[in-house]
C-alpha cells in the first residue's frame, strides 16, 4: 500500500513486515538524516519546532505595504498617545470656564456721537414719542399755527426748537435736516456700528414730518410757505415772546406767531434740499420717498419762480440772515438730482451763471466755510463726488472740474501749512476770524475734510495736489480729528464742549428748558429770569450739545447769560454729529458708494444685444 509522504515523496508501506528492529531502527536514523538534510518551509518548521520555538516576525504586511514591526508599533503608540492627550485637553477645555472677551470698547468719537443726537430729543417740539428719554421734557407748543389767525397752515405743531429759545426757524433746521441725511447715505455702515441708525432716522423724519406740514405738500404750485413759528425781537418793549420769558417749552402761555413769505428762494431751495435728500435715506419707505421726493420739487420750483430771500424784512434778518440764496439753487438742484435722476437738476446745478452768481470765482475771506447760510462749498464736494464716481463727461465736465478744483483749493485752506485762517495758540482754526460762535463752522469743515478724504481714497486717490505739493489723504483725516478732538476736551482749559463728554464740561448751557428744574411749578414770563440769572448749575444736563465754543484765545466762560459763550444751535449739533460718524468707528469702513446714485440712470447708453447667431 502507498502512502502519502509527509516530506513529499512517496511511501511504500510492506504488509508484511520482514525486517528485524535493527534494521527498522538504522533504516529510519537514515530517513531521519536523509530528511533534515533539505531546508523546509515554516509550515514545516512549525510542525516540528511546536509553538514554543516559533520566532517573531521583523516585518508586518500591510497588504499594500510592508513595514518594520518596531516602526508600526511605534507609530500605532505614537497616535494613540497624541488622541488620548488631545482628548484630555478638549475635556479640560470643555469644562473649565471660561471668559469671552468682548468687543473693544467704543472710541470717542463713537461715544461722542450717541451723546450728540441725544440733543435732538431735547429739542422736540410738539406731543413726544414715548421713547424720548429725556425725562424733564413733555408735551409743549401743541397749538402752534392755531393761535395765528393770519396764517394759511393750521397745524404746525411739532419740529425743533432752534436753540436755548423756543423758536423754530426753518432755515437752519433745514440745513441741520440735511446735514444729517447726508451722513447718514454715506455713512449708516457706521451709523449701524454704533447702534444709532434707527435712532437718527428717527430724527430726521421727526423734521421733515414738521417741514411737510410748512406748505401745501400735495400740490404741485404753491404761492406762499411756514418760515417761522415764534418771535425773539426785543426791541420793541418787553412784549412776551420767545426771547423776552424764560420758560419751560411745557409752560409757553403766550401768542405764538407764523411768518410765513412768498419769496423766499433760499428757504425753499434748502428745504428742498432737506426732503430730497431724506428721501434718499427712507429710499426703502417708497411711498414716504416719493412724498418727500414730491414736496422737493414743489418746493425748489417755488423758490425759482418767486425770487427773494427769506430773511428781508422780518426779525429772521437778526438771527439768521441769508446773504444770498444762489449758493442754496446750486444746492437744491445737486440733491434733487440725486434724488430723482432728472437731468434737468444737474444741468442747473452745474450751470456756470448759477456758480458765478454763487461766488464760485471769486474767493474771499469765507470762502469755504460751510454754513447754514453758505452751501456753496458743501455743494462743490456733492458734486464732487459725481465727477469722481460716475464722470459723466459732456456737458457736465468743465463745471465738474471746476468744481472739483475749487474743493481741492478748499481743503488746502484747511490745512496748517497754508495761512488762508488763523489758528488759536490751543490749534482751533479761526473760519468765522474770530467772531463769536466759531464751533458750528468747525464741525461742518471737519465733516467735509473728512468726507472728501473718503471719496479720494474710494476712487482709489492717494492724495490731492496743493500747488506743487501733493499731499496725502490721511492729513484731512488729521486735520477733522485735531479739531474735533479739541471740542471733546484736549484743549488748553481741558474742557470739552460737548455736554455730557469727559467730566469737565459747561454747566450753565443758555437753555430755557434745561435751566428750569421740573419740579411741578409753573413759572410766568419773568418768572423764571431767576433761573436765567442764578450762578447755580442747571438742574438737567442737556446732554449732547455743543455750545457755541470759545474765542479767539482759547478762552471760555460758563455763564448762562453770554450765549455767544454757552448757546447750542440745532445747526451746529447737525454738524457735529456728522464730523463724529465720519471720524468713528474703523477706519477701513469707508463711505457708501453706491447708494446715493440709486434713483441716477446709467450715464451712458446701454450697448445693444449682440445679434443672433448666424444660420445658412
């Protein structure tokens, strides 16, 4: 029989087995030898070594790689240690507490800004919003225009108050309406940073509401308009009026009168300024848009039709004399342009018998400062920004050049290398030469410095030229943030003039309804002179305004009587707050392109679809 050998050959097996032990024994010592002699596989190596002599392999097989076993248990601890600390690391981390860092702290400027539109909710005429917050103010004046038995306009409750008095003038609340809308299109990034856009939104509608109601806004012709609502003339005998008492606005018994006119271009032109440009700020509030748009240009074509100005003989040519009302057509006609589009606007606004008249080429010793009587310089750098952003060419370039030149003139004048304005030893620059109440001036050119250094770098301009000199955009940042920083308090008495900034600021601000505590007595017309005349601070801290500034030597004084010291104008806080949110914030958030173009149609026409492809 035949057997398998195990060692691979095979066997032959005798039934009968013949052989003596002897020879099995021999026989098998040389199969043994014979055997051993060949090298053998590790199945047979094992079969015959046994578990307990099997030696370790050097290598592992991966499949597609092999490697040494020592470097394969080495990395295999290596992971497993480095997951296991990380482990332990996150669940420290979960557990620990810990303290989230917060957002900086707002600048000054920021802080400023919260501060100064806090001045306009004091200044509220009219029934206020429940969410006014300035306590010792309520409801006053809520029979305006009804007293007036000569006045067409019925209703005219509500607007502003124009300074410490209770007089509401439309010319500079106008301009101060504007202002604000201005800064708010080019800056509601900034606005929304500091929390504040609701809020000074809120602001404007609360003016330009109170302008609709100052002519027959549904119209398309009017003959006549609200100048003015309360009178401050005292010179003609100690007649109550707003000048004459010291009252609270809550408390005002007396007549109240209207004056209304029926030429007055400058005053039209600058409310139509106000509402065009509102209207461009509530541009998502379509149909309140296009009523602010409408009331605009009922306006500037009341103001083009009956030539005047608004302050010739009234009691307006003591407080607020317009010098012309060419600069504000130029004015009118840019907003207007902007807000509808029609380029009938813009032809008028860069038509160079309306600059000339305007004072464009001639210069003079105000030239550039910025006013609620003088546009032309704000103007120039709204038009500016045409030239810079959309260069709408012929016919427009040569005005817009000129325009543009003029502004570039403007902001050298700013600056401290160039004599055009006298500066203080503390570093304010002297725009109004001296003359009292030089802050509000100050304000508006910081605002527009620091515009007009957006718009270059916007358009991706590094600088602009000074005659020879060329000179970057940062030193109109310096020069907007020299100024303003002097009013916050680094000045040499080391006072801000913002109410409610820093821990040293006036305390006896000219204000009737700050000055008054709201103590549930009513006081008359001569009343309260003792508020007026007493030495004490004012009981309620008219926070956020501006006083009308120092002099011409850095020298202030605190007292409630000298308003060319310590009177804050609705004007002057319009400007602040514009030259504040220019300057806050980060300064790579620059200005708003885009959205003040949203009503202009594309400059130039659309090219025509490319044709339809060819077929044979």
């Amino acid at each position: 029989m035949y057997g398998r050998d195990p060692w691979g050959g095979p066997l032959e097996i005798n039934a009968a087995d013949s052989a003596t032990d002897d020879d099995r024994s021999r026989n098998l010592q040389d199969f043994d030898k014979a055997a051993l002699s060949r090298p053998l596989d590790e199945t047979q190596q094992s079969w015959l070594l046994g578990p307990g002599e099997q030696k370790k392999k050097k290598y592992v097989d991966l499949g597609c790689i092999i490697v040494s076993r020592k470097i394969f248990v080495w990395t295999v601890g290596t992971i497993l240690a480095a997951g296991f600390l990380a482990g332990f690391i996150t669940l420290i981390v979960k557990t620990v507490p810990r303290h989230h860092k917060g957002h900086p702290p707002p600048d000054n400027y920021t802080i400023a800004l919260n501060k100064a539109l806090m001045f306009f909710n004091a200044q509220r005429s009219g029934k206020l919003p429940r969410h006014n917050n300035v306590s010792w103010r309520g409801n006053s004046c809520l029979n305006d225009g009804k007293s007036d038995s000569s006045s067409v306009t019925k209703d005219l409750v509500g607007g502003y108050y124009d300074a410490g008095d209770a007089i509401k003038f439309n010319f500079p609340a106008s301009f101060a309406m504007t202002m604000l809308s201005w800064s708010v299109i080019e800056y509601s990034a900034k606005y929304e940073a500091a929390g504040e856009l609701n809020h000074v939104k809120e602001i404007i509608k609360w003016g330009t509401d109170y302008f609709l109601k100052t002519f027959n806004s549904s119209a398309d012709t009017i003959d006549r308009l609200a100048a003015q609502v309360g009178e401050g003339d005292t010179s003609k005998g100690p007649n109550p009026n707003d000048h004459y008492c010291w009252m609270r606005p809550e408390d005002i018994d007396y007549a109240r009168p209207v004056t209304e006119c029926h030429s007055c271009s400058d005053l039209a032109a600058e409310m139509a300024a106000a509402l065009a440009s509102a209207s461009i700020v509530f541009k998502d509030n379509k149909a309140y848009s296009q009523k602010l748009v409408h009331g605009a240009k009922t306006l500037f074509k009341f103001g083009r039709e009956q030539r005047g100005r608004y302050s010739t003989g009234n009691e307006a040519a003591i407080f607020y004399n317009s010098t012309s009302y060419w600069d504000e057509f130029v004015w009118g006609a840019s907003w207007l342009y902007y807000a509808t589009g029609n380029s009938s606007y813009l032809q008028l606004a860069t038509a160079p018998g309306l600059a000339k008249h305007a004072g464009a080429f001639w210069g003079g010793p105000d030239y550039g400062v910025f006013s609620w009587d003088n546009k032309l310089a704000g103007a120039q750098v709204l038009l500016s920004r045409l030239r810079l952003f959309l260069s709408p060419g012929y016919p427009y370039e040569e005005i817009l050049s000129t325009f543009h030149n003029q502004t570039s003139i403007v902001m050298c004048s700013y600056l401290p290398y160039f004599t055009s304005f006298n500066r203080t030893k503390g570093g304010l620059i002297q725009l109004n030469h001296g003359r009292p109440q030089p802050l509000q001036y100050i304000v508006n050119a910081a605002f527009l410095a620091t515009l007009f250094s957006d718009y270059l770098q916007a358009a991706d301009t590094p600088g602009w030229y000074c005659g020879p000199n060329f000179y970057s955009t940062d030193v109109l940042r310096q020069f907007a943030e020299t100024q303003i920083d002097y009013i916050l308090g680094k000045n040499p008495r080391a006072m801000s003039y913002v109410v409610g900034f820093g821990n040293h600021y006036p305390k006896h601000v000219h204000h009737r309804a700050a000055s008054i505590p709201k103590n549930k007595v009513r006081y008359n017309c001569k009343g309260g002179w003792k508020w007026r005349d007493t030495s004490k601070p004012n009981p309620n801290t008219l926070t956020g305004a501006m006083v009308a500034g120092p002099d011409k030597h850095d020298g202030f004084h605190d007292v409630r009587t000298n308003y060319n010291y310590t009177e804050p104008t609705l004007a002057g806080n319009a400007g602040l707050v514009a030259a504040l949110v220019a300057l806050s914030g980060d300064k790579t958030t620059g200005i708003d392109k885009n959205t003040i173009f949203s009503a202009v149609p594309p400059m130039f026409p659309t090219p025509p679809p490319p044709p339809a492809p060819w077929k044979p």
